[in-house]
C-alpha cells in the first residue's frame, strides 16, 4: 500500500485569468503580463502545473478543461467581466478563487461569485492557499491582513512566466513589466496604493534585480538590430522616495543596457542631474500626474502652492532637450473645470508637444480615499464598472448637463491627438518611432470610444 503523497507536494493543476473589462482601453501602452499574477506563478512551487489567460492579448478561455482551481484577478474595470468568467466555471463544478484590487474593497459584492476571496497582497498568502486546496480545506476568504506584512519584493519568474502565459517575444516597442520598488510613503486621495500595497517602501535586492531582467531578456525580447534593446514598464508606485537611494537605483539599471519608462513625481524632473541620470541609465519617458494646467483646480488638490503650467511647459522642454519625454498625465474635474478649460489644456498640450498625453474624467476608485468621501456626500451617480476607465463621467455634475460635458471631454482628448499634433510630436520628441506606433494606437481608439459614445446619445442627428 502506497504511503499518501503530502499535501504541500501534491501536484495542482492551476489557471489564473486576467480579464478584460468591455471598455477597457485599447491603446499599445499594456505591459507583455498581469503583473498581479506575474507575482502568483513566481510564488508558486515548481512542481504545480499553470497556465495563464490575458484577455487583453486576445486569449480565450476555455471553460471545458478541468483545473483544482481557477484563479481571477481584476481591477474595477475587469470586475463584471470577473464575475462572468467565475459564474461559468462555477457552473460547471470548478473552484474558483477572486482576488485584486477590486475584490479586495468590495468582498461583499464579490462573494457570491467565488468559493474564495482574496482581500489584499497575496505574497504571504499564496502558500497557505495552495496548501488548503491540496487538502480540500479551501477557506472562504483569505486576509492579508491575518498574515505577517509583505516587506519584501518577490522576484519575478520570467522564464515560467513565459511558459504559462505563452506570449510570445517582443521588440522595444512593447513592454516587459517590473517591478524596481513597491510602495509609497504618500496617502494620495485619488490613489489606491495607501490602502492595498501600503506605506512600507520596500525595494529589490541588487543581485535579484540584475539576474531577473537577463532572464527577461532572454525569455522576452527579440532584437531588431544590433543596438536595439528591450523596453521595460517599471511599475512602481512611486520610484523616487528620495535622491540618494533613486540615484543608486538608475545607476543600477544603467549596468543592466536596457530602455525603461516609470511614473515619476514632478519634483524629481526640477534636479537637471537626476534628468542626466534618468536618460544615462535608459529611462525614454517619465509619466508625470500634471492633474492640470488650471492654477485654481491645481490649488484645490493642493499642488498649486508648488506647481504652475508654466513649470510645465518648462520642464517639459528641459526634459525633451535631455532626450526624456514626459508624459502628460491631467484630470478634467466637472466641479472645478469648464469647456473653456478643456479647450486651454488641448491648446497647451499641442504647443508643448506633450508626449502620449493621458486625459481623465477624474473617478472615484473603490479602495481610494476619494471614493468614501465622494460616497458619503452623495457624489457618485454610477456604479457601473464597466464605466470605471476614466472616459466616463460617474459622479454628479451640478454645473452641466453629464452628457455635454462627457462628450465635450471626448472631443477634447481626440483633439489632442490631431494628425498635426501627432507630426509635431514625433517631429520633437526622442524615440521617435515610439511616438508614433503610441499616438496612432491612441488616436484609434479615441476615436472608437468617440464614435460609439455619439452612436449611443444620437449626438450626430442632434448636431
């Protein structure tokens, strides 16, 4: 009589999906993986068989095969689609387990479309997970909160990352993501970090940073020519705590002959050394939170007593003349922002030839502090999550018709990526091949999102 095989080695069989909200956004700016379940496969034991779905490459899921265990990960965008995909398989006897960010603040909406819940950061967690589903004693949920703090960054398994997800190699066109730090000492009300990742800066370990992206390397990319090198998407919440330990980060990667794009705070772009730094090291664009040009509406999220469109446009430029481009990131807020500004930012994004700039209807996330304050005025009108990709207005507008102003922010957003703003763009800024393969993707897309808004309101017979 064979002895039993111990739960912590039975083999499992595992699917993590990646779902794809229905207006979630269709630009070339993805990474190549769901990092959330970049960091799953990484944490799991070898010996357990995962396949990976990202909806956002076009993978279909298959609700025929059989698996121990479906996990699903999902922003608010994904969240109903989420839902959809767990039902399906739940129906047809499979366990499913929902875990991210959305999940995560909203456990009583999400639980009627799982065996378990996930709240939080699963690196602490995963194990006892897989453990209880060896042993059948699957939980109905699973806190970060009952495990010990995350104070560490686990790396990244690229080479079986690779394997379960079945992407393909990329040029420097497309992005492998990473992750070079987590968390941000900041309590941002519009940002989730503080209340998911948390405040505890953790950073990676020299040696573990290096050997991951030469395995990135060398599972992802496919070089074009000789100097051509690989594009990676830092996906920090925060880069640059301080100067000291962000210079040390930029001299690591230098070492590493790689490109690299990361969401940078302004105030880091004012120090010409640390721009130097930034391009020396590979960095081909920052994507600064601008919020606005307008200096009352910056003053209202309390960054007017530092910032002005003036600065901008500076910076900017200094930026571009040290081969960086700064991406533009604005909020378009209907209580503080009128049509008159709206037609001022296209103005200023197109003299200063912002890089890819983002424009958003300011969105009251599930799990950020804007969303409790807005909830508890009375403030949001929708909770619809497909609607949550910050194209949609969803909180009250008292000063215009939702509509209107919807739509006058549409208009406003594919303006900015006109043919002639997209010629000057490319025309001044660096890497200029990836400033056109990103503004058409935009510009398509806009221009989608434009067409079936109008569509839907009957805006075109009312003109």
């Amino acid at each position: 009589m064979s002895n039993p095989v111990p739960h912590s080695k039975k083999s499992l069989k595992l699917l993590l999906v990646a779902p794809k909200g229905r207006k979630d956004s269709k630009s070339n700016q993805k990474p190549l993986f769901n990092m959330a379940l970049g960091v799953l496969v990484s944490l799991t034991p070898e010996h357990h068989h995962i396949e990976i779905i990202d909806e956002h490459f076009g993978d279909t899921v298959d609700y025929s095969q059989k698996y121990d265990v479906v996990g699903i990960t999902s922003r608010t965008i994904d969240a109903k689609r989420s839902y959809e995909i767990a039902d399906e398989f739940r129906k047809r006897g499979q366990k499913v387990i929902l875990g991210g960010l959305h999940v995560s603040f909203n456990a009583e909406e999400a639980a009627p479309h799982a065996d378990t819940l996930v709240c939080g950061e699963a690196e602490n967690l995963w194990q006892t997970i897989l453990d209880d589903v060896a042993s059948n004693t699957l939980k109905a949920s699973y806190n970060s909160k009952d495990f010990p703090q995350v104070q560490e960054i686990v790396p990244l398994d690229y080479e079986r990352i690779a394997k379960a997800s079945k992407r393909t190699k990329v040029d420097g066109t497309k992005s492998i993501p990473i992750y070079i730090t987590r968390g941000c000492p900041f309590e941002c009300s519009f940002c989730v970090t503080p209340n998911f990742t948390g405040k505890l800066y953790r950073a990676q370990k020299p040696e573990d940073l290096i050997k991951q992206i030469e395995t990135a390397k060398r599972v992802f990319f496919k070089a074009k020519s000789k100097s051509s090198k690989p594009w990676f998407m830092l996906c920090d919440e925060n880069l640059g705590v301080s100067k000291k330990r962000l210079w040390e980060t930029l001299d690591l990667i230098k070492e590493c002959n790689i490109n690299f794009s990361v969401f940078f705070s302004i105030n880091f772009l004012e120090d010409k050394e640390t721009v130097k730094k930034l391009v020396a090291a590979g960095c081909i664009m920052v994507l600064v939170g601008f919020e606005s040009i307008k200096q009352s509406t910056l003053e209202a999220y309390n960054k007017g007593h530092v910032n002005s469109a003036d600065q901008f446009a500076r910076l900017i430029e200094e930026c571009r003349q040290a081969g960086l481009n700064v991406q533009g990131n604005f909020l378009v807020n209907p209580d503080l922002d009128s049509y008159e500004d709206m037609d001022d930012l296209v103005k200023f994004v197109s003299k200063n030839n912002v890089f890819m700039p983002i424009f958003q209807i300011i969105t009251p996330y599930p799990g950020t502090s804007m969303y409790w304050e807005y909830k508890n005025k009375g403030l949001i009108t929708d909770e619809d999550w497909d609607r949550y990709n910050a194209m949609n207005l969803v909180i009250r507008s008292d000063k215009y018709d939702p509509v209107e102003f919807q739509h006058k922010f549409m208009t406003s957003y594919y303006k900015a990526y006109a043919w002639k703003n997209i010629a000057n763009r490319v025309r001044r800024n660096p890497y200029k091949l990836l400033n056109l393969i990103t503004s058409l993707a935009f510009r398509k897309n806009l221009r989608e999102q434009l067409d079936t808004f109008e569509e839907l309101h009957h805006i075109k017979e009312r003109r």
